[in-house]
C-alpha cells in the first residue's frame, strides 16, 4: 500500500527566505505527482504536475523536483512572501488516475 | 471557467438524516473524484468516475454511502442515514482523463457537521 509522508508537518520562517518542502512514497512505481496547496477552510489549489518522466517542474517561484528511484520529491519556494502561507500537499498517482495524499506541511511565513 | 462548483459549501444535520452533496466537473473534464477529508485521516479518494461510470468505489467507507453521476455536468455523493463520524469535508475534483494521466482541479468543498 502506497504511504506518503511529508515531512516537517510544520514551518515557520522569516519572509524573503527559500525553502524546501520534502515529500518521500513507499512505492516507486507510480505515475505522477502533484504538489497543491490549502488555505485554511479552502479547496486544493492545484501548483504542479511532474510527469514520471520527468525530474523537475517549475511554475514561477515553485520549483518541483521528483526523483522516482529513491521516492523523494521536493518543492522548492523561493524568496518567500507572507501570502505564500498555507498548507502545501503532495499526492502520487497510483495507477492512472487515484491520487494518494501526505498528511502536509503548515507552512507560515513570517513578516 | 467557474471550476469545480460544490453545494452546499455548509451542511448541518442530525444522526439518522440523508445528506446529499453535490457537484459540477469543469465543462469538457470527464473524470470525477470525490474526497473526504478529516484531521486524522487527511485526504481521501472515496469514488472516481470516468465518462460518468463509475470505475473505483473502494474507498467509499460503507453502504450508507452511494454516488451516483446521471450526466458529464453533475454528481452526487449520498449519504444515508448520517452519523456524527461522517462529520469531514468532502472535495469533488475533475480531470481531462482521457488522454491519460492528467492534473486534478479541486472544488471548494462541503463542510459537513453531523449531531
């Protein structure tokens, strides 16, 4: 069974500063990941899409990292800004279509 | 595009009631998901469609949940009698699907509360 993990659950750091969001899966076959983010008592806001086929995505200040061989992807958030708070989750695509979900990092930036 | 549309974003009702939940996929998507989400669970796939079939209910917790998609515009998630552990927010999203693997589109949930 595909377990995803995010870890920290919990950042707070000063604005302007880049950082990383860590993601690991159980299972290295999947298809494709995508990372969203949650405000709080809001929908899923959709970031990016990695392809299995491919090793990184960048989408603006969101740069997305996916390495299928030792299950870990990244996202890196560069220059943060305080409206960059909110929860950012990972999902794997198991088989074509299913997505299995992190638990999450709350990540807030500080002014 | 308006995105996914989910109604009604809050619904309180007492142990025993039926729930029904709905939504609209974004025009021309024609995969559906619904998700529930909880503190101690996180996310969850409960049922997807595809082309309005439903292709993989093992996520639905147990008989008192059914989903039903009458059309490509419009899905239903019922749940029937409510129990105050079905307390969660529930997500509908949509893809393309067809042409593949493709990005999913979340809608703005439904809060609900069961006493």
């Amino acid at each position: 069974k595909q377990e995803v993990t995010q870890i920290p659950a919990a950042l707070s750091v000063p604005e302007g500063e880049n950082l990383v969001l860590n993601c690991s899966f159980t299972d290295s076959a999947i298809y494709n990941l995508q990372w969203f983010r949650q405000d709080p008592g809001k929908g899923l806001t959709s970031l990016l899409l990695i392809q299995s086929s491919q090793r990184e995505q960048t989408s603006g200040r969101l740069n997305a990292s996916l390495d299928k061989s030792s299950g870990r992807s990244t996202l890196y958030i560069a220059a943060s800004q305080p409206g960059d708070s909110a929860t950012y989750l990972c999902a794997v695509f198991q088989g074509a279509q299913k997505l299995v979900f992190g638990q999450g990092t709350r990540l807030t930036i500080n002014p | 595009d308006a995105g996914v549309i989910q109604s009604p974003r809050h619904e309180v009702t007492e142990m025993g009631q039926e729930v029904t939940l709905r939504c609209k996929p974004i025009s021309g998507h024609n995969s559906l998901f619904w998700y529930r989400q909880t503190m101690m669970r996180g996310l969850e796939l409960l049922i997807y469609f595809n082309n309005n079939v439903p292709i993989d209910d093992s996520g639905m917790p147990e008989d008192r949940f059914s989903a039903k998609m009458p059309n490509a515009s419009f899905s239903t998630l019922k749940i029937q009698p409510s129990e105050p552990r079905d307390s969660a927010v529930y997500f509908c999203a949509s893809s393309l699907g067809t042409s593949g693997i493709t990005e999913q589109f979340f809608g703005p949930g439904t809060r609900l509360t069961v006493l």
